[in-house]
C-alpha cells in the first residue's frame, strides 16, 4: 500500500458526544519495523483521523506520540480519537491506536487558529547543505534495514550507516519520499520526518534493537508551500545518551531553507 493510501483513513464513527472511532485498519508488512509498524506511518495514522475532526483553519502546532507497545503488521486495529477542549482559539484531541484490546500508540494533538499579535520573532536558523546530487543513500540490507525505507529517499550528509561503529552521534542530511505523494500534508511530513534512523545506531557496532518512546513535532506557522517532490532538509543530534536511553532533538527545513518543524525524540537502545 501507499502512503497516500495508508493515510486516507475511512470516516469514523462518533461513539459519544466527545469521542470518535474507526476498526479494521491494517498496516502491511512492507511498511515493518521489527515487530512492529513504522512509528511514522503509524503516528501519520493517528494524525489523519484526529484531522477528520477539526472543522475550522486551525492548524496543526503540536504533536506528541508515545509508542506503547508493538502495533502488529497485518493484524487490524482501531483509532479512538477523543476531543479534550476546544476553545476560541486552541483545540486539543487525542488519538489512541488499539491492538487485540491493548494499547499500542497513543498521541496529543494541539491545534491553534493564526491571531494578529504584535510580537514577533524571526526564526533564522540556515542550514548549508547542498542540495543532494549523487547523494549517499541508506543501502537495503536484507534482514537489517527496515522495510518501510523502501518508500523514502535519505541523502546523508553527515552521519554514519547504522551498526558501522561511528564515533558520531548524529545526522544531517535530506529526505523525500521515492515516489512523490499526490498532495504533501502534515500527515506526511510526520511520516517521513520519523524515516530517519536513531542517531545512536551508526554507534553500535552489530545490529540491535532500538525504538522510539516519545516523540515530540513543533510545526512552526507561517511557512511556505510545500511541494510532493521537494527535498526537506534535516539535522539531528543527540543531546544525551545513557543507561539505554538517548535523547535527540531534529530541525526540519523546506526547499527555501526555512524551518516548518522541530523534533525531539527519546529513544531506548538495547546494544
């Protein structure tokens, strides 16, 4: 399945005055991770069914996902989405991914209308990377690279291939997706933001588990259209890592080197 596939989610159906809900969604095997579905697509998911639910032009300011527990390839699942609060100018939703009755991914996410404010202050930060050419791309290994790389291009620029004992903690670098999706929204920019592997893999010198245990994305308004086929810039570094677990935060740049997002991810690492 596509992405665009995978993220036209059916229209779910209201349960209480406050809470809505679909079943039977699957996510295949291509789009695999160990155990589990791609963290991306997965939160993408969730994103696109809290979505259905927003009436107005507020726009997407957070969103946060915590990766429960393994949400099973193949298998069908149900999205729960729940209204918090909406108020004049923020509304807040969750979105709570179901497996075999346990909880699999649960997200938060925060929506705000544009106001006319007299404060301001200019996000400036650049990258300067060059545009990817003949870019190094993250092989397809069998066994050791996920499946759902399949569907994205990752130019790096800086960074090591993961499990190659690298002395470096982080990335830089580009990412699309291999075929350009029909419309770019904000449920794949999640999506392919999540592409990326932890940047404490290239560390370990054997292949071994690691996963994703909350993720935090800032979408940064007013930006820029974007385009399907556009190149986004990324860079991540780890400000902390210890005791199996890594702390990593990721700016995101459009085609106009401008920042549209910030990541910060914790990640568990089982070398």
């Amino acid at each position: 399945m596509t992405v665009d596939e995978l993220l036209n989610i059916p229209q779910l159906s209201q349960t209480s005055e406050n809470t809505w809900k679909v079943d039977g969604l699957i996510i295949p095997k291509t789009w695999g991770q160990g155990r589990t579905a791609f963290g991306g697509i997965s939160a993408g998911m969730l994103y696109c069914a809290v979505k259905q639910q927003v009436t107005d032009n507020r726009v997407l300011r957070s969103f946060t996902t915590n990766f429960v527990g393994p949400l099973s390839l193949e298998a069908p699942f149900s999205i729960e989405v729940t209204l918090l609060r909406t108020g004049k100018n923020v509304s807040q939703f969750t979105a709570h991914a179901i497996q075999n009755g346990k909880s699999c991914v649960f997200s938060q996410a925060c929506f705000g209308v544009a106001r006319a404010s007299g404060i301001r202050v200019e996000n400036n930060e650049k990258h300067d990377m060059p545009l990817p050419n003949k870019a190094k791309f993250i092989p397809q290994i069998p066994k050791v690279t996920p499946k759902f790389l399949r569907y994205f291009d990752l130019a790096i620029d800086e960074g090591g291939i993961p499990f190659t004992r690298k002395k470096t903690s982080h990335y830089h670098g580009f990412m699309r997706f291999k075929k350009a999706p029909e419309a770019i929204t904000d449920a794949h920019i999640i999506t392919m933001i999540d592409a990326w592997p932890p940047t404490l893999l290239q560390m370990m010198k054997l292949p071994a588990p690691a996963s994703t245990v909350s993720w935090n994305l800032e979408f940064i308004h007013p930006h820029k259209p974007v385009s399907p086929t556009d190149w986004f810039g990324y860079k991540a570094h780890t400000r902390q890592a210890a005791d199996g677990y890594g702390h990593t935060e990721a700016t995101i740049w459009d085609k106009d080197n401008e920042v549209i997002a910030i990541s910060r991810q914790t990640v568990a690492i089982f070398d």
